[in-house]
C-alpha cells in the first residue's frame, strides 16, 4: 500500500509473514551531475559512522547493539540518469525476542529519527575529524580499485563507453571532486537533499500498515515540489569505435566489451531484452559460457550482464592474454549467430526458466523485494506479479530475440594484460 | 524420521539418517518461493594423503584434486548437469572449501525433478583422460585469477606460516603445476573413497512436503547400489610448533600494504559441541575486542592506523583453527606492533567487561535471528560436520551458556605469542 506523506514524500508497504526482520528503505533520489557522486558518497560515509547523540562508531555500535543486533547502512550510487542516496534498516522482529513490542517500536523510529535527521552537524559544519578521517577512506577506496582488476577494467571499460563525465566517473566519485569539499559544504549538500529530493520509504515485513504509516509520517518531512526527472539514460550519440589496452602485473588478462542495446527498463523490447541478454551470456547455459568457457577452454568466466536504466551491455572475460583476439572474435560469433536466429527453442525454454526463476527469488529477499519495487516506483513501471512477469516472458518470439540483436552495437573494448612474453 | 521444533524462531526440522548412512535433514519454509537443497561431502583440498577404500597402503594425491573433482561431477557423457538444471528451471552450484566439496541448486519450481538430478549426478561420476586434460586449461585460469587477488594471497600467506608443511595452508584450487599431474583414475580413487554416502549430507531448506521428499530421497537411495559402511582413514603431518614461521611478506602491485596477523590453536578437535562452543567463544572473544562496540578499535581507526576494511574473526573447521586479523594499512609496523600488544594482553582489556558482554549476547540473538531469513544461510548451517552432530539451531544456547569469565580464561590460554604469526604484503617500490 502507498500514501503520500507530504508533497514528494511517499510510503509503501509491503506487508509479510515470511522474515523474521522489519526491513526499512529510505530512497532519496535527485538529477545527475559529476559533482554529487563525490558529495554524496561523503555524505553517505559520515552519516553511516556516527550521529550527534551517538558521536562515535562505538555509541552507534552499542545503540545498535541493544537494539538486539539491529544494523543500517547507507549508500550512495547513480541510478540510471539520476542519484540515489539510500538509507536501509534492519531491525529484527519483536514478536520473536521476549520483550514490549510497542516500547521496541518506539525505540527503532527514536533511533531512525536520529540517524536520518540529526547528523553529526556542530555549528553548520560537519564534526570535522570525522569528516577528515572518512575523506580520506573514500580516497584510499578510490586507489584501491586499481587492486580489483575486474572492477578496474569494468570502470575503464565506462571511461570509453560514456561520452560525459557524470557517467565515466565512478559512482562513488573521485579525488578530483573529493578534495573540494569542505565540512561546512557537506553540510549544504545534507540540507538540500532534506529539503528537495524526491523521497520514498519503503517497508517490509510482519507489521500493520497502519502503525507503521503512523510512525513514519510523524517523522519531520517537509513538503517538496514534486518535480520527477526521467530516470532513464538518454542514447549516447557518438558511433566512433572506442578502445584502449593497459598493461600491469597480472597473470590473468581481462576483456571487457561495451554495447549499446536499445531495450531500456519499461520499453517495449524489455523482455525481448531480458531473453537476448540470457542466451547471449547471462547464465550457464548461454552461447558464451558454452562456446568460450566449456568448448575453448579460453576463460574461467565469460558473461554478459546489461544494465537497463542506461543500455550498456557489457562482456567480461577473464582469459590467457595470448587469447584476447580469438576470443573477442568468438563472442561476436555468438552475438551474429543469434541475429541468424540460431537460437534453439530449449535455449529459449531454459532462458524463460531461469529468468522466472530469478524473479521469485528477488521475492524471497527483503532487500532485494525493496529494490526491486523502488525500480518500478522511480520509472513509473507497473509492478508485476510473477504470474504477469511469465506472461510477458512467455510472449516474446524468436524473431523478436534475433531483432533486438540487430539493434544492438559494438561501442567500445579494454583489454588489461601482462608484460608481453614476446611482444 | 525425528521432527524437532524449536520454539523460540517457529521453525522446524526434519531428520533421518538412511540405510546407506546419508544424513538427510530437511527444513520447511512456508511463503518462500524458492527451494534451495545442498549435497555436501565431508572432503576437501585438506583431505590428501588416505587409504583408498577396498586397499590398505595409504596414497597422497596432487593438491587442488577435490577442486579438480567437484568441477568434473558436472561433465556427464551426454551434456553438462548445469543444462539440465537449467532446463529444468533451477540454477545449480557448487563450491570446495578446506574440509568440504558442496553441489547446490536453488529453484522455485520442480523441486523433485531437480532434488533426483541433483542425487543422481553427483552418485553417477564420469571422468576420461580427454575431460579431465581438458578442463585443467579453465582451472588454471581461476588460479591466475586468484593468484592476482591481494587479499586472497594475503590469507595463503598467513596460514603458510601458521600452517607450515600442512594442507591447511595449501590453496584449495592447488597450483598450475599440481593440478597437471591429475588424471582419471585418481578422481575415481577419490571419489570412490569420499563420496559415500555415509561420509556425506544432504539438507533442504523450502516450501516443500517434507514425507514426500523424504519418500523420494529414500526410493533414489534404495535404487542404488553402495558398497559397505566404512571409516575412512585421513593423515595428517604430526605437527612440531617449532616450524610455524612467525613472520613473512611478499609484495605485489597494490596501491597500499595489508596485513595479516593470526594466532593458531594446539589441541586436538573432538568434534562435538565442545569444538562448537570453543569456536563461539573465540568469535565473542575477537568481536569483544574488535567490534562494534569496542574502545580500542575505534582508537586505532581514529589515529588512521587502520580503516573499513579491516575485520577480526576466528576459524575452526577439521585440523585447524586460529583467530585471524587483516586490513590495509599505512604503516605496517605500527599496526602489527598495536595489534599485538591488544591481542596478547587480551585476558585484561577493558573490552571485556560485563556491559559489552551483555550487548554483545543482545546483538547475536538479533543476528541469529535475521540469518533464518535466509534459505541458503540455514542450508549450509545444518549439516556441520567439522563439529559433528550440531545444527545452527544449537548456538543461542550455547551462548546464553557461556559466561564472561569463560572467554576472559580463554584469551589467556589461547592468545599466545609463540602461535603467533605476521604476513605482509607491500606495494612494489617503483
């Protein structure tokens, strides 16, 4: 069930017996600009440390502690076009410790209140050694991408893909950004999104909507004007072919490959997309798993995964570097091949299967039900249920599959290798 | 077939131990759409020097070869098992740890089809010298790519030293070189011995109608052949403490140094409760000191000495056990010298104290709680042989048993400087 708490302000509740948890999502969610990736990254690393009335991790620790092990997390990402601050909190459910049920919920909102609205802000500034100490986590995170070498490649991989820095960027930021935020300024970007995002809170759990709608409608919101952004990435417009190729220390070479694919989140070749993506590379019966991993023994992983609020697909294989050409060239043989329509109705069958699958397990996971419903509130797509999810599936043709394979297109490549044995 | 109910989480499980000495137990979920069944055998990269079954010399077998095995279980003669899991709607798993080799699927719709094919596949092994040369070329390729993880390097390095001359310290995948040596014959040898089913579990977790199921384990089981009941014979290198290496460092291309310092136990497991609770204990004893709660973590992360990714635990499965504590950091010498002053004058910490304590017992009863959320979770947590008989339902109790003064005596008698050990890895100087 959802209400509108204040203008821009909503609650959705998602009631159910299952866990044995009360799951809260906090979404705040604003337009995109390179700047916010950093601010808000910071914001979301001090928030999460401490609080005014819990001034170290160690007072957060012991208000969570007793609380029964209850835990929260912030988080900071883009979200297709947009940015997404996300607050989440797990609280266990009383009915399962011996102890007053209505004192525990007071308890939770008192310490939801202070985490959401009361930082750890002294005279318009952020407490300043925690600010310091986490800018500096933030940029010893930044450097330490570079020891992840899936990641890494995944990130220069974007840096060609995207054509504008708000997309290149990390979500997280970068040092460049970073450096010039300031405690006071942090403290800005902390009010406006207070005062100007779009909020949606979500819950989910074995509760009454009524008592919980209560509790957090009389948490401090403020009306906002409702202004809804378009999620949705917009096509990048540049048909130069992008590529680069770096060499560091590894003994295992990583090809990654950027596509353009037109089946954004809510379009009408979403599932055609969704079918596509799985026989392509997305599970273990997929082209690329069977015709690089299994029949070449070329690499330990090849797959493909799709991003739909922006319409990046990419290939990532981990391979012997002698092998990155005939590689490449066997994963655009299997791309070509489904334009062909050498697609298998036991391929199709399998993909419906494991994609049905996939959708009721989301169901099965707090976090993963809440994320899944925020997607569909933010993009304004109807949520539905598994019964529909099917139907939709299940009305997609082999024709469809081959013509959304035509549409999409090889944009970019970054290979990551060793020192050339014999160059 | 036993039903125990435990009344405090409303959950119940069913067990049985069949005829061919399979342990099965099963847990059902109402109002989850996934069913998630695990297969397990009490065998992994440890497990390399036996006596075959059927022979009476005691053999030693290359390193990686469980890995090895648990990668070929898939390869059938006529398709790979993940299609057919596939094509029957669930998608399936498997992973090798120091003392176990698990195979998985989770599915939300034909359980039984999937729970037969998940029995049958891993009973029916098909190996020949083309398959098993064939798939030494992906292996070697999630070596290399685990070669490059510093933190994975930096957990090897440790146990290297804790561990000296013992498969505990050997990587679970083996090396390039060793798994070169495997053939056919040798998985069937492996196999044959380990892979009985009264050395194995098998435990459901989902919506399921628990005397059917049971009904069908029982009549695949029945259909079967299997040889004799028998206890398998394990060696392991008799220790000499002397050899544990106390500190050791390697670089590497990463952007900082990290550090590993751990502290190894010296008796003997009886793989009973008792193994269980010692565990639970050194978990509160690490997560007194370095917690959530904890003065003295927060004192190193305020003076930059350590940050987010350090983490403090303990691990006990079969032939090893050690408290372990890793991060980055920016001066290796100041973190490992602070580190070990905490760790070896543990007994008087001002973290352990009654008030922590009590949060802490507050904190594990949430924590148990929310982990019953998850059906993979409560899987992997009923069939625990690295302590014998016990189940994830039996650690609240032991808990609200064990008392402060227990741990405060167990920081003395374990914390010893002479099992301890230090690896680092250090940036290259460019």
């Amino acid at each position: 069930m959802s209400f509108e708490i204040k203008k821009g302000v909503h609650s959705h509740i998602l009631v159910t017996d299952k866990y044995k948890t009360i799951n809260l999502q906090f979404n705040f969610r604003k337009p995109l600009d390179v700047e916010s990736l950093s601010k808000r990254a910071m914001l979301a690393a001090v928030m999460e440390t401490n609080s005014l009335n819990y001034p170290s991790q160690t007072a957060l620790g012991e208000a969570l502690s007793d609380l029964y092990g209850s835990s929260f997390g912030t988080s900071s990402q883009r979200f297709g076009d947009e940015h997404l601050f996300r607050v989440e909190f797990i609280f266990p459910n009383p009915k399962f410790l011996k102890i007053d049920i209505n004192e525990f919920y007071k308890e939770i909102f008192s310490f939801i209140q202070e985490i959401i609205f009361v930082p750890h802000v002294i005279d318009g500034k952020f407490h300043e050694p925690t600010f310091k100490r986490e800018q500096e986590n933030l940029l010893e995170e930044y450097a330490s991408y570079r020891d992840d070498k899936q990641l890494y490649s995944a990130l220069k991989l974007n840096e060609l893909y995207y054509p504008d820095a708000s997309h290149q960027v990390p979500g997280k930021g970068r040092a460049e950004e970073l450096n010039t935020i300031t405690p006071s300024s942090l403290y800005e970007v902390y009010q406006e999104m207070i005062a100007e995002d779009l909020i949606d809170v979500l819950v989910t759990g074995d509760i009454e909507t009524d008592i919980i709608n209560d509790a957090i409608a009389s948490l401090p919101w403020t009306d906002r004007s409702a202004k809804d952004s378009d999620v949705l990435y917009l096509q990048r417009t540049e048909e130069e072919f992008r590529e680069n190729t770096e060499i560091q220390e590894v003994n295992q070479a990583k090809l990654h490959m950027a596509f353009e694919t037109p089946f954004l989140y809510g379009s009408d070749d979403y599932y055609a997309g969704l079918l596509f993506n799985g026989i392509f590379g997305g599970f273990s019966h997929s082209k690329l798993f069977i015709n690089v991993r299994e029949k070449e023994s070329l690499a330990y992983y090849a797959s493909s995964s799709v991003r739909s609020l922006t319409g990046l697909m990419t290939v990532q294989a981990g391979i012997d570097q002698k092998m990155a050409e005939k590689t490449e060239q066997i994963i655009l043989e299997q791309l070509d091949a489904i334009r062909k329509g050498e697609i298998s109705d036991n391929e199709i069958e399998q993909t419906k299967a494991m994609l049905t699958n996939s959708f009721l397990q989301t169901l099965d996971s707090p976090h993963r039900s809440m994320v899944r419903a925020y997607r569909d509130i933010a993009t304004g797509v109807e949520s539905l249920t598994a019964e529909e999810y099917f139907a939709e599936l299940s009305a997609v043709t082999k024709e469809d599959i081959q013509r959304v394979a035509e549409m999409v297109k090889y944009r970019a490549k970054f290979i990551l290798k060793g020192v050339d044995v014999d160059a | 077939m036993h039903k125990q109910y435990y009344e405090q989480y409303d959950e119940v499980v069913y067990s049985k131990t069949l005829e061919n000495g399979l342990k099965v137990q099963i847990l059902p979920k109402k109002g989850f759409h996934k069913t998630y069944a695990l297969f397990t055998t009490n065998y992994g990269s440890i497990d390399n020097h036996f006596i075959p079954r059927g022979e009476d010399e005691a053999i030693k077998v290359p390193d990686g070869i469980a890995h090895f095995l648990e990668h070929k279980l898939f390869e059938k003669e006529d398709e790979d098992v993940f299609q057919k899991f596939s094509r029957q709607g669930a998608s399936a798993n498997a992973f090798t740890s120091f003392t176990q080799t698990s195979y998985l699927f989770s599915t939300t719709e034909n359980v039984k089809e999937n729970l037969i094919t998940l029995l049958d596949f891993v009973q029916e092994p098909y190996f020949t010298e083309e398959t098993v040369e064939k798939e030494k070329g992906i292996i070697a390729q999630e070596i290399l790519m685990y070669d490059d993880a510093p933190d994975w390097r930096l957990m090897f390095g440790l146990l290297e030293n804790l561990y000296p001359n013992h498969p505990a310290a050997t990587d679970i995948a083996g090396t390039v070189e060793s798994i070169q040596e495997i053939t056919a014959e040798m998985l069937h040898t492996c196999y044959e011995t380990f892979y009985h089913p009264s050395n194995m579990g098998l435990t459901i977790v989902g919506q399921v109608e628990v005397e059917e199921i049971m009904d069908i384990i029982e009549t695949n089981q029945n259909g079967k052949k299997f040889s004799e009941v028998e206890k398998i014979q394990r060696f392991f290198p008799s220790e000499n403490m002397n050899d544990l290496i106390k500190e050791r460092s390697e670089t590497m291309e990463v952007s900082r140094p990290k550090v590993a310092m751990g502290i190894r136990g010296i008796e003997k497991h009886n793989y009973d409760i008792n193994d269980l609770k010692k565990m639970l204990m050194l978990q509160m004893l690490m997560n007194l000191l370095f917690g959530q709660t904890s003065k003295t973590y927060l004192d190193l992360y305020d003076r930059g000495i350590i940050d987010d990714t350090f983490g403090a635990g303990a691990i006990w499965q079969r032939e090893s056990d050690y408290v372990v504590v890793s991060g980055d950091v920016n001066n290796p010498e100041e973190a490992i010298s602070e580190i070990k002053k905490i760790l070896l004058n543990a007994s008087e910490s001002p973290e352990l104290c009654t008030k922590n304590f009590e949060l802490m017992k507050k904190r594990l009863l949430g924590q148990n709680l929310r982990s019953l959320n998850s059906v993979e979770y409560i899987a992997r947590q009923l069939y625990m042989p690295d302590y014998g008989n016990i189940t994830l339902f039996d650690v609240m109790p032991l808990v609200e048993d064990i008392e402060l003064e227990d741990i405060v005596e167990l920081a003395k008698e374990y914390l010893k400087e002479e099992y301890l050990s230090i690896y680092t890895i250090r940036p290259e100087i460019k």
